[in-house]
C-alpha cells in the first residue's frame, strides 16, 4: 500500500469516527427536579429522548427522596430498569414492569403553577397515595422516578405521607445527554428486588438485635425495622 493510499484510507477511517460520532449522539429535554420542599440542594435530572424513553437520576445519593440511583424507562418494551443504592450499592440492575401508576386524572382541577396551567391527578401505587400536577402543553409522557403515564410532563408530585416530593426547576430542550447506562444481558426482577431487600432487612435486624442485646441497659427498649412495601420501594 502506498503513502498517499495509507493517508486516504486514514482520512476516511477519521471521518468514518467522526461521522459515527455525530450519528450517535443524543439530543434530549432535561428536567431539573427538586427533591425537597425546603432544600433547594436535594435535586434529580430526568433526561427525555425523541423515542419516548427517559433517563432519570439522583444528583447526591444523599437525597434521601428514594432508594434509586437511577431509573430507565423504556416504553417500547413496556418495561424500566433501575439500581438501588441504599440496600445494595448498584450490585445489580432490576426490571420493573409497565405502566406504572394507574393514575386517575381530575380534568375539573386545574391551577396554575409557576405561570403554567397544570391538571391534577392522583394514584395509589404499592402502598403509597400520590398526588401529581402535570402539565399538558408539554408533550412528554414520562416523569421524575416511575412517575409516568401522564398526559403531560409532572411539574409538581409529592405522596401523602410527606415522604416523597418532586418539583420541576428548569426545563431545557435539545440538550446534549448523558449516555445511556449499560445494561446487561441478565436482569434480576422486581420480585428479585423485594426478595433482596426483606433478606438484607431481616439479616440487619438480627445484627441489630445482638448488637442491643450485648450491651442493653435495664428498661431500655430496642426497636428492629419492620419490613413493609412502603420500605422497599422508599417512594
């Protein structure tokens, strides 16, 4: 091969790369979220492709809103995947079913939010009472967490009990995302997650237990955390 042969085939394989580079880059609309009502610190981005799929994850995973470090929603598998931080540190990437929420749209309340006229809905899902306001001039179907199936992008969400809350700072259109996560080949289910996180409970329980019972003081009373549905879905 020639010089001038090999310098024709490394300007094509450089623009080959270049090209490859433009093709694969991601434009998408970036929500901002906040996770606290009094902690403008606390917050979460939610990333929404052209494809109808959404990319949403904790900036601190000292949030304390949720046990997730990220949520991936694919809507054309009629599934989502997710992490957990909290009980065990990313180790494995589960898939949750769709849709999520079962929302019941309240079409006679509407207000006006930040000067954009929201609607109310509000859906009970795995043993908390949810409460969102979403906005229907903005098509995006997706939200914050597994906050989805609303006609409209969510600008405001929270759930009854105070422990969840989700409210749109900043909406910014065709932004250069972050990529995708890797998933793997093998996922566990959310059956697998429950599974998981009532034997990492009960096991810290035990550990708990035997801690107070070493060095317990008369009429000290010890309390081990109870596993529930609400505990294992934080949200």
């Amino acid at each position: 091969m020639t010089y001038h042969t090999h310098l024709s085939f490394l300007c094509f394989s450089i623009s080959l790369v270049l090209f490859s580079t433009r093709s694969f880059a991601q434009t998408a609309t970036q929500a901002i979220y906040q996770l606290s009502p009094t902690d403008s610190t606390k917050t979460a981005q939610l990333w929404c492709y052209e494809d109808g799929s959404s990319f949403y994850f904790q900036n601190s995973q000292k949030a304390g809103t949720d046990t997730l470090q990220w949520v991936f929603n694919k809507p054309d598998e009629h599934s989502l995947y997710f992490k957990d931080f909290q009980f065990f540190s990313g180790k494995k990437t589960y898939r949750d079913s769709l849709p999520g929420p079962i929302w019941t749209i309240h079409s006679d309340s509407i207000r006006f939010l930040d000067g954009y006229q929201v609607t109310k809905a509000t859906a009970n899902f795995r043993g908390r009472i949810y409460t969102a306001w979403y906005d229907e001039s903005v098509d995006i179907k997706t939200g914050p967490w597994k906050l989805s199936g609303l006609p409209g992008l969510v600008r405001l969400a929270y759930s009854q009990d105070g422990f969840a809350y989700f409210y749109l700072r900043n909406l910014t259109r065709n932004k250069t995302s972050p990529g995708s996560p890797v998933l793997p080949p093998i996922t566990a289910t959310y059956q697998d997650f429950t599974h998981d996180v009532k034997n990492w409970l009960e096991e810290s329980n035990q550990e708990f237990m035997q801690s107070y019972n070493k060095g317990k003081k008369k009429h000290a009373k010890a309390s081990a955390v109870k596993y529930t549905i609400n505990l294992i879905e934080k949200l």
